[in-house]
C-alpha cells in the first residue's frame, strides 16, 4: 500500500476510535530474544525475578522467514521491520541473518542494541548482510553509563565499537545509526551532555548517522513517574503490532512481559489477529479509558503522558512517516 495513503487511513480508524480499523498494521516489530546482557536501571530487566516471568528463548530464521511472509501478504506503506521488544537482539547469534533474510525480502532492518556485542567482527557480518538501522544508547562520560547500565569497563568497549560503525556508516549510506544519549537518566543536562557525546566521534558526519537524548517512559509500570490527568488515546493498537520471540503479538513494545496477548502469529494470519476478538477488546477499553482493566496497559504512562508537542497530529504523522 502506498505510504501516505496508509498513514491517511489509520489517522481515520484512531481519530474515530474504531475497534476494527479500516488498515491494517503499519509498523512491525518482532523481538529477536528476550535475553540481555545488561540489567540497565530504568528497563525491567534489572528486576531479578523478571528472567522467571517469562519463558526465555530466541526467534529462528525460519521463524523470522515465516513472519515476513506474513507481513509481506498485508504489504504496509512503511518498509522497516523492528527487532526489538525485550532483550538485546545481539545476544541471538543468528542476528546477521535476519539482517539479511529482511533485505532479500525487499524491507530494513532496525534493531536497538546497547552496543557491547557490536564488535567490529560483528559488525562486518551485518554490513555484509545488507542495510540496516541500528539505534545504540550510550552516554557521554563512563560515570553516566555506568551509573545506569552497572558494569565498570563497559563503556570504552561500547565506544570502540560505535566509532568502528560510524567509520563505515559515514561512507556507506545503506548503514543508518541512532546513537541516543541516556546521561540525562544519571542527572546531567541533557542537551550539554548530548553534544559532550556527539564530541567522541567526528565533526560533519552525513545525515545517516543521526544523535539526539532519549525521552524515558515509565517502562509499563516499572518506573515510577508523575503522571498527569488528561486523558490520551493510546495509537500504538491502530498502528503497531509486536510479536515476541514465541510468536505471541502484545499491544506494543512496552509489555516486554507479554502480560496481554492477542494471538500468535505462528498459527493465525495477521488479518486475523488485528481483527479478531482480543484486539478489538484492548481498542474498545482504551477508547473507554478503562486502562485499569488491560494488564499491559494499566501501569503505562504513556496516556496520562507527553506534552502537546508529542501529540500534535503533525508531530505524530511526522514521526510515523519517518518511520
Ligand atoms: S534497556 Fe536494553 S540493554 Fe538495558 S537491560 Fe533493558 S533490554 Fe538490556
Ligand atoms: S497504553 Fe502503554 S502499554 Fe498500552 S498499548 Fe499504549 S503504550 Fe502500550
């Protein structure tokens, strides 16, 4: 489908609060394991109990293969396919070839890593399997890093890597990098910390690799944050779907414990799915602000969040159109 024209149609079915949308999904995401290497303060994974909460694995490629399939049936306006949810998508050692399986299917990969197993070897593997999008947190002082992601010596690895992404990103347009600033979550400024960061790597560098300061959420719950009153429709189940490592599709990115599932995409179409029952309850709940009675939902802060920038109907087609 046609980009504008996708965008056009689930900016319809979210204003009217539609329960059945008139599109289907335009952004997906699958995870590719929900194991990390990290216990980062502000993320769930730092909960010790959080590796019993929910079954622990890795997607294969043949079920990744069977996922684009899937998604290339619905064909969205948006080309990228996110690997993300839970976990750190460089911990499944098949990540180059998911890299690879989602460029031969005609979509680009984008994947959130914290860097450590980004070595330059590795590195060479995805860049060999085609483009890609990799969006990195790090910070611009080893304090800050530290301070939230624990472990001393970390921060020097991750820079090395990142610099030796950046010297083939800079020359080959096909490799995007996001290099997101979290210093700001240890108390330093946020725009004087992001341009101490952006000083570790060269000046002038292309429109392909990009820098800017993370905005945290809450986590689902996980953070405790000021909330304010008013009231705001939640868009991600008009335009998103998110399926875990097993198949299972949550309401977005935030429930990394899978607490509301709406099918499996290993043994339903994504049409039915999006349409079906369990779908269109989580859509009638969150247009009848009945939060408390969703499991992923109830903790969010997303609807009681955000100024009036974030959801600014230019802001908000701005960003999908990036997408
Ligand atoms: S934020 Fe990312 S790197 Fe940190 S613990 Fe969570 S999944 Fe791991
Ligand atoms: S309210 Fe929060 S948890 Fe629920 S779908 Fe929206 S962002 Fe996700």
């Amino acid at each position: 489908m046609n980009k504008y024209l996708h965008v056009f149609l689930l900016g319809i079915s979210y204003k009217l609060g539609l329960t059945r949308p008139i599109n289907l999904p335009y952004q997906f995401t699958i995870e590719p394991t929900n194991i990390c290497n990290f216990r980062c303060v502000f993320c769930p994974q730092s909960n010790p109990e959080h590796r019993f909460l929910r079954k622990q694995g890795y997607l294969t490629v043949d079920n990744i293969g069977r996922f684009i399939n899937e998604v290339k049936r619905v064909r969205p306006g948006n080309r990228n396919i996110s690997l993300t949810l839970d976990g750190e998508p460089a911990m499944n050692k098949a990540l180059p070839d998911f890299v690879k399986l989602i460029n031969d299917r005609g979509f680009l990969p984008r994947f959130s890593s914290n860097g450590k197993l980004l070595t330059p070897a590795l590195t060479d593997k995805l860049v060999s399997a085609g483009s890609f999008l990799a969006s990195v947190d790090f910070a611009s002082k080893p304090e800050y890093f530290d301070n939230v992601r624990g472990r001393e010596g970390d921060y020097d690895i991750v820079l090395v890597n990142l610099r030796y992404m950046v010297d083939i990103a800079r020359y080959n347009p096909g490799i995007k990098m996001e290099l997101v600033n979290i210093s700001h979550f240890s108390g330093a400024d946020p725009v004087k910390s992001l341009n101490d960061m952006k000083r570790l790597f060269p000046d002038n560098l292309p429109a392909n690799i990009a820098f800017w300061s993370r905005e945290f959420h809450n986590f689902g719950g996980h953070l405790k944050t000021t909330s304010g009153s008013n009231y705001k429709l939640c868009p991600y189940p008009w335009t998103s779907f998110t399926v875990t490592w097993e198949g299972d599709v949550v309401p977005c990115c935030r429930d990394t414990l899978a607490r509301t599932v709406l099918g499996n995409v290993f043994s339903h179409s994504i049409h039915e799915i999006w349409h079906g029952e369990r779908y269109q309850n989580l859509r009638k709940k969150l247009v009848q602000r009945k939060v408390d009675e969703i499991a992923a939902c109830e903790k969010c802060d997303l609807p009681w969040s955000g100024g009036q920038r974030r959801w600014n109907p230019r802001y908000v087609l701005s960003s999908l159109m990036r997408r």
